[in-house]
C-alpha cells in the first residue's frame, strides 16, 4: 500500500545575488508523512520553505503540490497552512477571529465557522480563550491558536517553521508532544523546519539534513543518527569525539586507524576503500564509549587506557572527560552507576566497539 | 513617618525640577488666557455678561464661519489621511536609508516660512499660473479654474502644511506592525487588498487617530494659509478673530471668537477621540 506522492521538490534552485542559498533541491514527501529540514541558520531550510509556501521564487526547478505545478502560483492561493516563529497571530482580533479568518476568505458559511472554530480549539485544547485577544495568552496558548489556525482551513500541506524556537525549553518539549499528537491525529502532510537536532528526530518520518544550500542527507531519523552520509551529518546530530588518524592498513573491509592521540583502533570501512596512508577523521559518540578498570580485558573492542580529567553532572546521566593518549574524549556514565562516583586522576580503560567507529576522508565540512 | 517622609521630599524634588516651565506657562499662558476669558464675559460698558458669545450663536454670518472652518479641517484631515497614507506606507516598507530620505523630503519644505510657500502656491494655482496656463494650451479648458482664493485653495494649502504631521504619525505606527502578519494573511487565502483592509488598516488606528487629531486642530486654528490662499472669500474663525482683535478694536468679540475656536475644537477631537477609541481598541493597543 504506497501512499501518494503530495509534494515533490524538482532540482529547486534559488540564489540571491552571488549567493546561492539553495541547491540542487529534489525531495518527494508521501501523503500524511512529517519531514523536518534540519539545518544551522544560513543553511537554506527557511529559503525552501519560504518558496513552497509561495513567498520566493525558485531560479529554477518545480514544485509540485497535490499534483499541481505551484512555480508563479500567488501564497494566497496555495491552500497551505502555516505556523511561523513569531506566531503571527493578528493583535486586533480575538482568538476566534483569528483562527476563523481563513475560512472568512474562503466564504463558508457563519454557522459552519463557528463549529469548525470550536472543533479545532478543542482539538488544541483550548477551547476556553476564544474571545480573549493573542496578548492575553501565553507564548505556548499563542503557538497551539496559531497551529489551530493554520488547521482549521484542512490545508493540503502544513509549513512549521521553527514553531518552538520562541519558548523555553520546558514549553517547547511540552508543544512538541503537541504537535506530533496533532500530527498523528490529523494526518496532515507537515514540513517542519527547525535547527534543533532533537526536534527533528523527535517528529520526523524523515529528515533532510542540510548544509550550505546543499542535501547532505535525506533519511529516517534512525538512518541519519546511525548511517550518517557525511561528516557534517554526524557531527550536527548528537555529541561525537573526534580523532583525527590515519588508516594503516585495510583489510576485509577493516580499517586500522592510528589515531593522532597516539593509540590504534579498529573500524570498518563501510564500503568507503580507503587506502592505507589517507588521513580521516574517526568519531565515537559518548554513549559508546565504555568505562573500565585499567587493565580490563576489550576482547575484540578498541581499548585505550586513560585518566578522569573531570566528570559533569547531567541529570539522568553524568559526562565523564577521559584522557587517552593526547586525545579527550566525553564519555557518557550512568549517574546511577558506579561510574558517576569516579574522580579526576582516576585511572580507567576506555573501550568501544569497532562498528561505533565511524570514518570520514577528512575532506568533508563539519557541523 | 519615614515613608510619608520620602514623599515629601519625591514632591519637593518634582516640584523644584518643573518650578522654572511652571513660572513660564503661568506668566505667558495661563494669566493671558484669564484675562482673555474675563474680556469675552465684557459688554461694551465693561459690564459682565454673556452678550458676546450669545451674538455668536445668533448670527449666521459667525456660525456659518464657524460651519466652514469645521468642514475645511476636516476636508483636510482626509486630503491628508488619502494623500499622506500611501506616502508612510511606503517609508515602512523601505530600507532605513530611503526612509531617512524620505522624512527629510517631506519635512524639507518646511523649513521655509509658510508665507513664502503659500505665495508659491500662488503660483501654481492662480489664474495665470502653472497648472491653468499647462491646461489651457493643452485644450483641456478654455477659461481658467478657480484653484485659488476658494474654499479648495484653503484646502489645498493647509494640506500641503500638515500633511507632514499625518505622514509621520501615520508611518510610525505602520513600522510596528509585524510584517509575518502579512505573510500569515497571505497563506491564509488574502489578496493584498484584503491584507489592507484587514492588517493594515485597522493596525494603524493609533496613527490615523494622532494624526488627525493633530491636522484637525492644527487647520482648526490655522491663519496664514487661509488669510493668503482664502482671501476676502473664505473667511476662517482665526481670521475674523484676528480682524476683530486688530481690526475693529472689539476685543471683547475677539476674544469670545477665539474661546468659541478653543471649545469647539476640543469638543471634535474629544468626540473623534471617543469613536474611535471603543472597547476593542483599548484592548489591543493599551499597555
């Protein structure tokens, strides 16, 4: 059962000036799917998203909407909802005005507004502040009216554009619930954009990790957090330690790296055949590092041996700094293990699966 | 004790700091205006009555100039709001740099004396002026418009004096609002004409209300544009209050004139006040 394809993003390009902002972009997303453009500011994901919502123009490529060629094609008659930074509600109408404005413009019938604005304040749980003014709300009511808004008119495609960046963060975990329950409950077709990494992994059936103006991967949030495509990919989602190293040798599709800290490691090369003697840089995420008494026995895992420099308290976790070598590596500990209860100058062993490894030619950007 | 002490000594400080503005109001505003107030309430023989301000109902000749400084301002409070709108809406969407530009144009003008601008209006508008003479030998007309010395002179120059404080008043409350405004509006299914009428328009009340208010009472007491550009012909209550005062000497009637000026204009802008001040709009632009 393969759903249909509601919007398709042809080779978009968009420059301003000298500058290109946007790539290269094609992208199909399937009918009820929620894809994040996840980025750092500058990145081009508000650029794509300004033109599929009709504010830019692309210089070139297509995008196609529910079927429809959408290039020249006014914002107003697009049939998108939209949810903005700022919100955007408007001052001078109270909050059933606003959510009614949209089908006002759409000229459906009074009775017929005023069921459908109560529906969707249900729906996003506020049914009570329907004649108090956007100020009279709080940042997290302002955003939920404006997502009520933007729903209330049964949009073919819904734009967010880092809906959650104005709220702090207790509110901005709470309204991301939110929104993937909406999601989930209306099954509307949802671009998200955002530059927070757990945002996207979060709400997303997929992610479009983009840098500079360019892709550099399109995937799940499973494929972008353990495949990474690029160096840059790996480095913006999640903490990793870098280890900058030379391959040694390669054989059977294992790399041995001497790393420039001064101690050697397995990896494998993922189908990349780099040949022995070309500089890469090796990543190993802090939760995959292990902590072990000196001397502990790795077996077939990479081991160093290594000294606490200093341990961080997180909460549901503590962050250990570990020397190895002239390298320091984060080390993710449980608070509720014995781990937490190490010391600087502690001696430890570190000790990490080679499939943790991953390798990149050292060419690449970073996040 | 102590704090009924500190704001004894908040009071003493306050008034200290506003004595010297005080002493100035008191000795060039406030005393004049008595003693302008006590001539209106003089008869002939010095005695108190009304008899000034009860001629002014009763005869036509002072209501009738009363009716059409009234009808002016207002024709120029809306000569200002159609012409001076497009103006702010266009500094709010420009650059700051155009923008400065654009506020030392329209200020520019009035930093020569308003006699000398309305003697170029003069200029322009009369019988043999620019636009009559341009008119006449395109064919468009064969005998001269009556631009000047009409009640669409008068409005014409008091436009072209105020208009400045419309344009500002007006631009400063379009640069508040939120631009993403338009852009919800425009995705919600709003063309830009109902982006106006529904964003932009009643989002710049403030300005509309401040800059009428202060066109209104400055074209309400307006003498020079009016003496110059109305001539005999369109006689405004500052004019006839001037002629009674330096004139025919009857200070009393001049005085009762120019209370008559002062009330009524305060009465219109409190009015226009309250109208457009409604609940609603308290609510969305108060605090």
């Amino acid at each position: 059962m393969s759903k249909s394809i509601d919007v398709e993003l042809k080779q978009v390009r968009k420059t301003f000036g000298s500058n290109v902002v946007v790539d290269n972009f094609s992208l199909q997303i399937r009918e009820g799917e929620c894809v994040s453009f996840l980025g750092p500011s500058g990145c081009g994901k508000t650029t794509t998203l300004n033109m599929i919502a009709g504010f830019l123009e692309p210089d070139s490529g297509e995008i196609w909407i529910k079927g429809k060629r959408m290039n020249g094609v006014p914002s107003n008659k697009r049939e998108l909802g939209m949810v903005f930074q700022t919100y955007s509600l408007f001052p001078h109408m109270t909050v059933a005005e606003n959510v009614a404005y949209g089908l006002k413009l759409r000229k459906v019938p009074k009775a017929e507004i005023k069921r459908r604005v109560s529906k969707v304040l249900e729906l996003v749980k506020l049914p009570h502040v329907a004649d108090r003014y956007p100020k009279q709300l709080s940042g997290g009511q302002r955003q939920r009216i404006a997502i009520a808004r933007a729903l209330v008119i049964e949009p073919s495609l819904l734009l967010l554009d880092e809906p959650l960046s104005n709220l702090d963060a207790k509110l901005r975990e709470e309204l991301r619930e939110e929104i993937k329950r909406l999601h989930l409950e209306t099954g509307v077709t949802t671009i998200f954009v955002t530059h927070d990494q757990e945002e996207a992994l979060y709400l997303s059936d997929r992610i479009v990790v983009m840098s500079s103006g360019k892709v550099e991967q399109i995937g799940t949030p499973l494929e972008i957090y353990n495949q990474p495509a690029t160096e840059f990919v790996h480095t913006f989602i999640g903490k990793s330690n870098k280890l900058p190293a030379a391959v040694e040798s390669a054989a059977d599709g294992v790399l041995t790296l001497r790393a420039a800290a001064g101690f050697t490691m397995k990896a494998p090369d993922r189908g990349r055949s780099l040949p022995a003697g070309s500089a890469v840089n090796a990543y190993v995420r802090p939760e995959k590092l292990r902590l072990a008494a000196p001397g502990a026995d790795a077996g077939e895992a990479n081991s160093v041996p290594g000294r606490v420099r200093q341990l961080s308290f997180l909460g549901a976790f503590a962050e250990c700094e570990v020397e190895a070598g002239s390298a320091r590596l984060t080390v993710r500990v449980q608070t509720a293990g014995e781990h937490a209860r190490l010391s600087p100058g502690d001696p430890v062993t570190l000790i990490w699966e080679p499939e943790d490894v991953f390798v990149f030619s050292g060419e690449g950007r970073t996040a | 004790m102590t704090a009924s002490r500190k704001v004894w000594r908040a009071l003493r400080n306050a008034l200290l700091l506003l004595a010297p503005a005080l002493v100035v109001l008191l000795v060039a505003f406030i005393i004049p205006m008595l003693y302008m107030f006590l001539l209106s309430l003089q008869d002939p023989n010095g005695q108190l009555s009304l008899g000034n301000y009860l001629r002014l109902f009763r005869d036509p000749y002072y209501l009738g100039i009363l009716w059409r400084t009234v009808k002016l301002s207002l024709y120029t409070v809306l000569a200002c709001l159609v012409f001076g709108y497009p103006v702010a809406m266009f500094m709010a969407r420009s650059s700051g740099r155009v923008r400065g530009i654009v506020t030392f144009l329209i200020i520019a003008p009035h930093l020569i004396s308003v006699v000398i601008r309305n003697f170029g209006w003069v200029v322009i508008l009369g019988e043999k002026g620019w636009i009559n003479s341009l008119l006449m030998n395109l064919g468009v007309i064969d005998r001269p418009l009556k631009l000047l010395y009409n009640e669409l002179g008068v409005v014409i120059g008091l436009t072209d004096a105020y208009i400045v404080y419309m344009v500002l008043a007006l631009a400063t409350s379009l640069y508040a609002i939120d631009t993403s405004l338009y852009k919800a509006a425009g995705i919600l299914g709003a063309s830009s004409v109902r982006k106006f009428f529904s964003i932009t328009l009643p989002l710049s009340l403030p300005g509309i209300l401040a800059g009428s208010t202060l066109v209104f009472s400055l074209s309400m007491s307006a003498y020079v544009t009016p003496a110059l550009m109305g001539g005999t012909a369109v006689k405004m209550l500052p004019v006839i209050t001037y002629e009674n005062i330096m004139i025919t000497l009857n200070w009393p009637l001049g005085a009762a004139l120019a209370f008559l000026l002062l009330g009524s204009t305060y009465a219109l802008v409190t009015l226009f006040t309250k109208l457009v001040e409604t609940r609603r709009y308290k609510e969305v632009f108060s605090g």
